[in-house]
C-alpha cells in the first residue's frame, strides 16, 4: 500500500549520505567540495611534511612551532567552513557534533595556544600535532574519494584504525597543553572578567580551562567508543553482504 | 488475534487474542501488560510499520486496517516518570535555590556578606522569582491538562540540571554583595517591573485559556483562540502566546536586573520555546483546516 519513494542514490561512498536533496547531483557543490577537501589535504601534507624535516634536521621540539604556525592557522581555522557546510545542508553529517569537533580544534589553537606563547616550546605541542596531521591528511582523503564516488579500502582501513593510537596521542598532548598553560592564565588574567561590573556577570577563564580539561574525561570515552563500533560495523567483513 | 512483534529485531514477542475491530491501541496495550508485566501501559509503544510513527492509544484496530492475523511492532519506550512529577521537581529546584541565595547569602558569599545590604531592586527580583515559580508549581497542580500521561525517566535529569543549574546562575549574580543595580535606576527597575507581572499575567490568563479549551478526561484538541479576557487576545497573532509572554517576563527580569546571566537564561528559554512553538504550529496547521493563516508561531509577524 505505501509507495515506496525511490531515491535517487547516487555514489555517496562509503556511510556519506547525500546531503539535501536539492542540492544532491549539484555539481558546482561537488566542485566545490573537491576543490575544499583537496586543498586542506594538501595543506596538512605540507605540515606534515615541515614537522618531518624540521625533527630531522634541527631535532629541536622548542623551535617547532614557530616552523609551523602559520600553515597550522590557516588550515585548520578553514576547518570552520565545515560547519557551514553541514549547517547548509552541503554535507550531511551533524552540524552539533561537526561544531564541537570543530570548535574544539580551534579553540585549543587560538584561545590556548596562541594566547599562552610561553606553552609554545613543549614537546606535547609535537603529539597533538602528529596526530592532529596524520589524522587529518587521511580524513580529507577519505572525504575526496566519497565525493569521486568510491573509497580505496585501504584508505578506509586507515581512517578507522590510526584513531586507535592517534586518539590518545592527541588527546594527552591537548590535555597537558592546556595545564601547561593554566599558571599563566592565573597570572595574567586573560579574557576574564570579574565583579563588579555593569552586566553583573564574572567569568574566570581559568576555571573555564579546568572545566575542558575535566569534560576530557566523559567526552573521550564516548568518541573513541563510538570510532571502535563504526570500525567494527565497517571493517570487518567487506566481502560479505552486511547482514541486518 | 495480533501478533506482536519487536519493532526492531522482528521477532515474534506474543499473540493477543481478546480483541474486536472496535478494541483500541490503549486495551491492546492493557492486554500485553497482563502478559508481559514489566511493561506497564505507558511504557508501551506500538506502530504498523516497524519504520513509521507510533499509532495513539485511542485508534481502534479497525481505523488502522488491522484484522485477524494482523501484525503490531513493539518498541519499549523505557522507564516512564510522569509529567506531574517531573515538573514539580523541576520548578521546585529554582524555587528553593534561589532563596536559599536571597534568603542565606553567607552560605555562599561568606560570613560578611549576611550584613550587606541588599539593593531594592534586589529584594523585587526575589518576589519576581519566587511568584514565577510558585506559580508553575500551582499551575502544574491546578490548572493543566497534559496529553500524555508520562516521559522517558531520563528527562526529569535533563529537565532539573536545566532548571536547577540556571536557577544558581541567575541567584548567584543577583544576590551577589558585589551586585551593580541598574544604570537607569528606578525607570529601569519598576519599568521591568510592569512588564514582568503583565507578562505573567499573559502567561496566567493563557494557560487557564487553553486548559478550558479541553473537557476534563478527554485529550480533545481544538483550535485555541481569544476570549473576553484581553490577555489572550495574542492568539490573534500568535499559536502559542503563553511562550510569547514567558519569554517576555524573563527579557523583563533581564532588565529590571540588568543582569546578563539572565539574559542568558532568557535566551535558551526562548530558543527551547521557539522550538516548540513551531512545532505546535505546523501541528495545528496539519490538523485543521481552518487554523487562521494570519497566526505566527512565537513571534507575531516574525516567527
């Protein structure tokens, strides 16, 4: 009795839904798409490449971020565009959980550690960046492939293996960059405000970094956990049919 | 006789036998808690399609072209708490946090500050809370009919970490010695004032329109509109006045405070509201043919 309404599936690879359907076949948007997930993967390519020969020639962690500031604000600033992305309907993934990566990211880069030079110089600025590079480089990738229509499947052994060590690479290397920098936010103040004041409002910025590091604790957990059950959904077994 | 079936695996649950084309979703669902008795009534759902909606207690099997041998899918909808409950412990929270701020400010200011003087405008924002708050309670006791007799249990957490959370926000800030009265002074303070009580009386008149728009034990559904109280002549332009006017009495509050947390609280207030305002009006807009065109959903005019 009920028709069933076919939907015009085109190539979305692999679990990438196609976006809003008024925009589905749109080739500009796909252009456009190529064109933005080409360029960051080749962004964080050159990062990439940057940290290897710097390790290599100078093997000197403390002037490693001065190296490679400039290409690390761009691309991974641009990475706001993809929030708008799945705000609009461009890309369907979740525009919250797409926020709070995003924001995350950025958050970490601009309000930690641009704003605290002094966290700059440490070694755990190579862990995150290691594994915010590797991580990325085959993200982008991936994202390429699925919007050619098909995905290498060692691309995507990658994508959902590498998290198993990058993750908690990553993790400890933007945890402790953000204790790190907690004595010199006490000391200086930034971006607080305290009583009085005309809009009755304080905000200590860091309480507000103890809280991040904290929210670390639950929010781990669940996205690696959720990276495991989408590795086990998806690698497994790619000749047999799924069975539901 | 029904099959049952889970909605999601497909398999077999049980039979029900005792039922006519005439009984309703509602005795279906008293017959599989005889049963199954882990799954009280209001915990059940049911749906004819495993993917599609669930199907309302009061359809009968025959509406739903369901015969003999017919199929039904079960989904648990978990443990339940009713709405009566989860509000009272909702609003109960703000109530009692908020005073414990006014009423006992060493506790969490310190020693001196039980000494301080409070500012006016202070001692008005208390009265303005409370009488908010005991009016939902009241409200919740007295004057509502809820549709559904209960939600998900997780909900009373969510709803109270809200509720409970902002309360202490907003008190904190307001009761606090440091606490900076309005730049405008008494215009500010008493002009809020106005506009708060207006609005709560908006709010008041509303919930009692809406109450008896519905006969008592029926989950009937009309089209709400004016009355002679001049209050709820906002249904001329809006679906769902009482959030217009919510939502007006805390942006009152705001300013009677000058208080940015409670703009704050004002704002996800309003955002939650113009969520369900929307969907109340493309609800009302479905259901009834002659719903007038001319009404927003929150917003008159806006949204």
């Amino acid at each position: 009795m009920a028709t069933a309404t076919v939907k015009a599936s085109s190539a979305g690879g692999d679990g990438r839904r196609k976006a809003n359907p008024n925009m589905g076949e749109n080739n500009a948007v796909k252009a456009y798409l190529v064109a933005y997930n080409v360029s960051q993967m080749l962004g964080w390519l050159v990062l990439m490449i940057k940290i290897i020969h710097h390790m290599a020639a100078e093997q000197d962690v403390e002037t490693l971020y001065a190296q490679v500031e400039p290409i690390l604000k761009i691309f991974q600033t641009a990475a706001v565009m993809e929030m708008v992305h799945s705000a609009i309907g461009l890309v369907k993934s979740n525009p919250v959980l797409t926020g709070f990566q995003v924001f995350s990211r950025v958050f970490l880069l601009w309000g930690v550690v641009w704003s605290v030079p002094e966290v700059q110089t440490t070694g755990y600025i190579l862990c995150f960046l290691v594994a915010w590079t590797i991580t990325e480089i085959i993200r982008y990738s991936f994202y390429f492939f699925s919007l050619l229509g098909q995905v290498p499947y060692f691309l995507k052994w990658c994508r959902y293996t590498f998290f198993i060590i990058l993750y908690p690479i990553g993790v400890t290397g933007e945890v402790m960059t953000i204790y790190l920098a907690l004595p010199h936010v006490l000391e200086s103040d930034m971006y607080s405000v305290s009583l009085p004041n005309t809009a009755n409002i304080s905000f200590s910025y860091y309480y507000y970094l103890c809280f991040i590091i904290f929210s670390y604790l639950p929010v781990f957990p669940q996205l690696y956990g959720h990276m495991l059950a989408q590795r086990k959904k998806i690698i497994s077994s790619p000749q047999r049919p799924k069975k539901e | 006789m029904v099959q049952i079936l889970h909605a999601r695996s497909g398999e077999l649950i049980t039979s029900l036998g005792d039922l006519q084309p005439k009984s309703t979703i509602y005795d279906v669902k008293k017959a599989f808690a005889k049963e199954k008795r882990k799954y009280y009534p209001d915990r059940q759902g049911f749906k004819t399609d495993p993917r599609g909606k669930m199907v309302k207690d009061g359809d009968t099997l025959e509406s739903l072209g369901l015969k003999n041998g017919s199929r039904l899918y079960f989904k648990d909808l978990g443990p339940q708490v009713g709405w009566t409950t989860v509000f009272l412990t909702e609003y109960a929270g703000p109530l009692v946090i908020y005073l414990i701020f006014y009423l006992r400010p060493s506790i969490v200011y310190g020693e001196d500050a039980a000494e301080l003087p409070y500012a006016n405008v202070v001692h008005i924002a208390a009265g303005c809370w409370s009488f908010h708050y005991a009016k939902r309670l009241l409200e919740t006791v007295f004057v509502h009919r809820f549709s559904h007799a209960t939600m998900p249990i997780a909900n009373i957490f969510k709803n109270s970490v809200y509720y409970w959370g902002f309360a202490a926000f907003v008190a904190y800030f307001v009761n606090h010695p440091l606490y900076t009265p309005p730049a405008y002074g008494d215009l500010q303070v008493y002009g809020g004032l106005a506009a708060f009580v207006i609005a709560e009386l908006g709010n008041l008149s509303v919930h009692i329109a809406l109450r008896n728009l519905r006969p008592p034990g029926t989950k009937e559904r009309k089209i709400p509109r004016s009355t002679s109280n001049p209050f709820t002549w906002l249904f001329g332009l809006v679906s769902c006045p009482n959030y217009s006017y919510e939502a007006t009495a805390w942006l009152a509050f705001t300013v009677m405070t000058q208080c940015l947390p409670a703009g704050l609280f004002m704002l996800a207030g309003f955002y939650q509201m113009a969520v369900w305002a929307q969907g109340k009006h493309r609800n009302y807009l479905k259901e009834f043919k002659e719903y007038p065109r001319r009404r927003a959903a929150i917003v008159p005019f806006v949204l």
